[in-house]
C-alpha cells in the first residue's frame, strides 16, 4: 500500500453563500466516512482560514520564526487527507469523491518513502 496526500488550495474553493458551504460540510464529512469504513482513512480536516499562521525559514543559516504566512505564497492550504491506497487509481477515485463532495478540485500527490532507519 502506498500513501497518498489529498489535497486543495483555499484559492479554488471560489465564492459561495454560508449556506451552499454548510450543505457541502454533510457530503464531505461522507466521504471521510466511507474512507474510514474502507480502511484507508489516515487523516482529513480543513484548515482554519483566519486562524493563526506562523512561517519557520532557515535559509539564510539561522532560524527565523515570523507570525504569517510567507509573504511570497500565491496560494494557501485549505484542507487535505492522508489516505493509505494500494494505487494512484484508487487515490484518484477517492480523490473524485471528495471533490464532488466538496465542489471544488481536489489534488493528488503520492508520499515519498522514508528512509530506514538501519
């Protein structure tokens, strides 16, 4: 089995009434639902989106801790799952029923693998 990252940038989500989002919260609290029955289930939540954003940067050799988000960044996390799949067909799908769940993209990248610890 290989994990996969779902994800979506707030950017995408698009401009909506607080009710259209309150109907969609059902639908995708579905899906975590059937991921969990399923067994793939790892993690998923959404982001707090006025919430508090701190950036740590230690390019530049020493490490820098600033409140907010980096000041370069076009695009910001809104929400993601972690699911253990055996294939990037099957994150695919379930990557599908969020989206639909969710009414917006939805994006898929698969984890890289830890080196052991030997």
């Amino acid at each position: 089995m290989a994990q996969y990252l779902i994800y979506f940038n707030q950017q995408w989500v698009g401009d909506h009434t607080e009710e259209w989002f309150r109907s969609r919260g059902p639908l995708a609290a579905g899906v975590v639902e059937d991921m969990k029955d399923a067994g793939v289930w790892i993690f998923a939540g959404g982001l707090v989106e006025d919430g508090p954003v701190s950036t740590a940067d230690a390019t530049s050799g020493e490490l820098l801790i600033t409140d907010g988000p980096y000041v370069e960044t076009k695009e910001v996390l809104g929400g993601l799952a972690i699911i253990d799949v055996p294939d990037q067909a099957t994150a695919d799908l379930w990557a599908g029923r969020l989206a639909e769940a969710c009414g917006w993209p939805q994006e898929v990248r698969l984890f890289g693998s830890m080196p052991d610890d030997d």
